[in-house]
C-alpha cells in the first residue's frame, strides 16, 4: 500500500460563483459566518424583542431612537413609537398629516428638539409628545413649504434635503439647528445642484462632515466651505461647497451602507464597491455572478451588522428573496437565507444597531421588532438552514486516490436528541453528503452531535475518486460549529 496524505478541506473560504467549482471554488455557503479563528458558525438568529408589544402586519420599512424612544414606520406609512417603559405609542392616526408622505423607505435626522422623517413626500417630524406633524417653514420672509425630501441628514448645523425627481438638487435649511427656517432670502437656507454630470440624483448620506450624493453614473461629495462663515458665529458653516467627484453610480438608493468614513454600495454595474469618493475598492468579485443574476437589484437595501463577533455588511434583495453578506474581516462572503417549512417565513425588512441599549433590532415583515442575537439558533422559532458545498478537491492530481477517512471536527451538544427525518437533518444531526466528478450527491451519513464528547468524528472507507466535492446541512435548533474537516488519503495512480 502507498503513503497516507492528509489534507484540509476547506468550509470557510466563502462562497465564491465567479470562479469554477471543479477548480476548488466554494459554489454555496448558507447561514454561516467564520469566526476569528476560522471556525464555520451560523449567522445570528432572530428573537422577540422583549420590550416590542403587538405586531402591526404591516413591515417595518424603518427605524431610529429619539429621546429614549425608538420610532418605527411601517409600509401603511403610519408611524410609531416603542417607549422606555416598553408601551407602543401610535405617532400617526388616519389623517394624512399624521403619516410620512412619500412611497420610498424612510430616512431620518435626530437633532436635539425634533426628529424629522422623510420617505419621498413632505418631510415629517415629532418633538417627543403627540402626534408626528408636517415639517413647516417658520421664517419671516419666504414663507413657502419645505422642500419634498428622499432623504434627509443632519449636518454642519443645518438639516439637508435631497429633493425628489430628475433636478439633483440639495435643499438646506437656516444654521444654527433651526431645521424649521427654510427662508432662502434672509434666513440662510440656500441648495446646491449636483452637475458634475445631467445624472439624477438617487441617493445621499453624510459621514462626521461630508455629504455623499450619489447620482446614477457619478458621485459628488460636498462640503462645508470654510470661505462662508457666519459674521455673528463663527462656529457656523452658511454653505456647502464641491469637493470631489468620482465616475461611481447607483440604482440602487438603499444598497448603500456606511462602513465608518467610507460608504459599501452597490453601484450601477451591479459590482460592490468601498469607496471614500477619492478611491474605491471592488469586493463583490466572488459573488458577481449572484449579483448578475438577481432579478432587480433597485429594491436593495443594506445594514451593516456589527455586534458580538460580527463585523459584516448585510444586503438584502426583496424581489429574490435572500441576502448576501460580506465579513469585513476575512473578505468573504455567504447567504442570508430564511426558511421555514411549508409557511412563507417572516422576513427581515429593516435593521438597527441601538448601541446605547445594547440590542441590535430588526424590522420584521409582519409588522414587529424583533432582536437579533448571537446566542439565537433559530429564526422565531424557524430553524436556520445551514449549508455548505465545498469546491471540488483533487489534491493536485488527476489521478485515482482512496479516501481512507473523513475527520470532521464538530462542538458537540450533549443532549439526546430524535433520530433523522426525512429531507434535511433535524436537530442535533449534520447531514454529510458527497459527489464525484459532478455526479449524484451521495448522502453518507447523518451525524449526531450528541452521540460522544469526542469533537473529531472519523468516517472511514469513502471509495475512490478523482475528484471529489463535499456538502455540509444543518437546520436544527442547536448551535452548529465546524471547527476544521480533514481528509485521509492514498493515491493509487492513473
């Protein structure tokens, strides 16, 4: 008999379906997200969020803290309110004047008074007691509404409107945080048209003291100018001046997410860029071919999910029903799947990080907020399908070659748990499955994690092949680690 070789095979490489998978490309990898040490762990689950009352059944479109409050708006354009105390208030009744205007998610500026909504109609704001109202204009002199707004941000002291349509313009109001004076003739608020080219505007952000305006084929970053300074305060900034511009669009208006002073977007050519507006980076090439392939990528919208051990970028793309996710971190990328059994599963639809209270929060499809957690193993109760398809692995030979053992390294749950069913494992098994030369995947066993205190599970006697490729499933309710998986092998020659 010839030598043994040992091998890893590698589960956490992230999913890669720009390169081939006879080549050694991971073509699949579901719900889970590497660890610092390189461990295969799932995603974090969702859980009722305990200070959350009664699911509205409307999804939650958006969410922002304000004076210990966290408002929410839901599709119905109603707006509300979850307390300190964990009592819901409803912000918004059956008047319009109540409801945020527009038909876009919404976006929001919290300044020390007031927060104020926009969605894409008149901008919206409440003051911490009553009902939310229709933010006016209370100069002097030029009395005329507010500009309609897409997306609003708090800035420079001034708060900053994109204005809807085709224009490509920016809309400020007076300084000094009077979000409420929007007098262009002598109460200081002024616009700016983004032109650096005749691409409408789609989106806007701001970052510590910038504004992102992000066009259809470029984008142009403004700044306050520091030549305009307020002859009574000379801590205020009166204007906003151009600073640069990159060759960058969007479709996208909501696939953008700030990456602390940089911003992730999905951009015109369906790429996924980080960029500063000076520079940017392309780190969707492992998964461009999903991109290519969505159905609509202009409903996407993205959070970033840093808490616990996750430091991720998340985009979800409503129209085909998944997410991806990118771990800042290692630079790979996996699914965000939700799955539930015979029933259409509930859905994320927004996302907040509320640092200050510890809890990263999540609007959900039928109308509550929920939590995510790292803790969590399931989807409310659903399990968490976890799958991971290996690329082909040849050893770097064409010739024939025995699998004599598979080591698979697992944490392991120590409770007694039910045997398999049918379809995927349930809880408490991984379900091992392998192919050769594109063939059949083969299932070969179903393992329980329960079943010995020993981590490393040995599989021996797994035929011969010449090339072979490798598929992990999980969808039970306990956690499931991949810490390493190895392969025992002998080359028998041509």
């Amino acid at each position: 008999m010839g030598d043994s070789s040992l091998a890893p095979i590698a589960f956490n490489a992230g999913q890669n379906t720009a390169a081939a998978e006879l080549g050694g490309a991971m073509p699949l990898v579901v719900n889970v997200v590497p660890d610092a040490a390189g461990v295969v762990r799932c995603r974090p689950g969702i859980k009722a969020w305990s200070s959350f009352g009664t699911a509205t059944g409307s999804p939650v479109i958006g969410m922002s803290p304000f004076s210990g409050y966290l408002v929410y708006v839901t599709a119905d354009r109603k707006i509300h309110a979850v307390t300190p105390q964990g009592n819901t208030l409803e912000l918004s009744d059956d008047t319009d004047a109540t409801k945020l205007a527009g038909a876009g998610r919404p976006t929001f500026a919290s300044g020390r008074v007031m927060l104020v909504m926009a969605g894409g109609g008149a901008m919206q704001k409440w003051t911490g007691d009553g009902l939310s109202a229709r933010l006016v204009n209370k100069g002097t002199v030029d009395v005329a509404d507010p500009p309609d707004a897409s997306f609003i941000c708090a800035i420079a002291k001034r708060l900053v409107a994109q204005v809807p349509g085709k224009s490509g313009q920016l809309q400020w109001s007076g300084p000094l945080e009077d979000y409420e004076n929007w007098d262009m003739a002598v109460g200081g608020a002024a616009f700016i048209q983004a032109d650096a080219k005749p691409d409408p505007l789609v989106s806007m952000a701001d970052n510590t003291n910038e504004i992102f305006a992000f066009g259809s084929h470029t984008l142009q970053v403004f700044a306050p100018s520091s030549l305009q300074i307020d002859p009574t305060d000379a801590n205020n900034i009166l204007d906003f001046a151009p600073s640069r511009t990159m060759q960058i669009g969007t479709v996208s208006p909501f696939g953008i997410c700030p990456v602390d002073d940089t911003f992730a977007m999905l951009d015109r050519q369906r790429r996924i860029v980080i960029t500063d507006a000076r520079s940017y980076n392309d780190v969707s090439k492992p998964i461009f071919q999903a991109i290519r392939d969505m159905k609509d990528v202009t409903n996407a919208w993205a959070f970033r999910m840093r808490f616990a051990r996750f430091d991720c970028v998340v985009w979800m793309f409503p129209t085909d029903g998944f997410g991806l996710i990118y771990d800042i971190s290692s630079q790979t990328w996996c699914e965000w799947r939700a799955w539930n059994a015979g029933d259409e599963p509930v859905t994320i639809t927004s996302a907040y990080n509320w640092a200050e209270q510890n809890v990263f929060l999540v609007g959900l499809s039928d109308g509550s907020v929920a939590q995510l957690d790292d803790q969590e193993t399931t989807d409310l109760g659903a399990p968490i399908i976890v799958e991971l398809v290996s690329g082909f692995t040849s050893h770097s030979t064409s010739a024939q070659k025995a699998c004599k053992t598979l080591m698979l390294s697992f944490k392991r749950t120590w409770s007694a748990l039910p045997a398999p069913a049918n379809g995927l494992s349930p809880s408490g098994h991984v379900r091992v499955s392998m192919r050769d030369n594109e063939g059949a995947w083969k299932i070969i066993k179903d393992i329980e994690l329960s079943s010995s205190s020993e981590p490393c599970l040995q599989i021996r006697s797994l035929g011969v092949y010449r090339t072979r490729q490798w598929r992990i499933q999980y969808t039970g309710r306990d956690e499931v680690q991949l810490v390493s998986a190895q392969e025992e092998y002998e080359v028998l020659g041509a």
